[in-house]
C-alpha cells in the first residue's frame, strides 16, 4: 500500500485565507475563498483536483499503451472540473477529460477505445464515481 499525504492550513474566518501542500513539498499554494469563487490569485480544491485527475489519467492511459508495445510520444490530459454554486451547497457536477495522443501505429478508432478504458479506470476516475457525469469529450491522435 502507498499512503501520500495533502496538507491544508487555513487562517481566519471564511473570508481569511491559507495554503495546501503536498507531502513531497513539490506544490504549495495559497488558496481561499476568492480564489475559488472569483477568480482571485490562488490555488482552489477544483483545480487541484483536475491537475490530479489529468496526471492520474494520463498516466494509466500511457501505461496500458505501453503494455500493448504502442510507442508513445506524449499525452496530453485536460480535467475541466464544474462545481455547481447555484444551491445550498457547491457540489461538483461534471468532470470533462480531453486528451490528446502522438502514438505510432494506432488508428483514431483504437486511441478511442484506450482513452475510455483508462477514463472508466484510473485510480482517480474510480475515485470521482460519485460525481454526475464524468465524460471523455475529446480524445484525438495528433
């Protein structure tokens, strides 16, 4: 089993303000409110959880390609994460992965098909379940 480690500090009231970090110290950023809901300067959850979400994706994707001897140049992921204000509570309600793929010898058809197997599972993806909707809205070859 491997145990990683986030960390949160927040200072103040809900209009004060604090930082997350993660265990290896490789990110540390401040985040509050205004960062999260008006697009101040800062860090949010949502967006630390799509970074996540693209790196974890990514990786499986490349991984069962490998497994398979595709050569793979690079992917890029995109996790467009929505969070939903309009009720009591933000609840997150969509999650939109776009990937795009420079894999020798695949058909657009084939790179589909690796897309939504490591979109149904990824450690992450398996994790998010319990959002609404969780699409892969754009898988291309480049």
């Amino acid at each position: 089993m491997i145990n990683q480690r986030g960390t949160a500090v927040w200072n103040g009231d809900i209009k004060g303000s604090g930082e997350i970090s993660t265990q290896s110290g490789t990110v540390q950023a401040p985040y509050s409110v205004g960062a999260r809901f008006e697009g101040q300067k800062g860090t949010n959850p949502e967006e630390l959880i799509g970074a996540a979400h693209a790196g974890c994706y990514t990786m499986f994707l490349t991984s069962i390609l490998t497994k398979d001897g595709k050569q793979v140049k690079q992917i890029r992921t995109e996790s467009k994460v929505t969070l939903d204000t309009s009720g009591e509570a933000p609840k997150v309600v969509k999650i939109s992965l776009t990937t795009e793929g420079e894999v020798e010898g695949l058909t657009q058809e084939e790179f589909q098909q690796y897309a939504e197997k490591a979109k149904e599972n990824c450690p992450i993806s398996v994790l998010l379940k319990a959002v609404p909707e969780m699409e892969l809205a754009s898988a291309k070859l480049k």
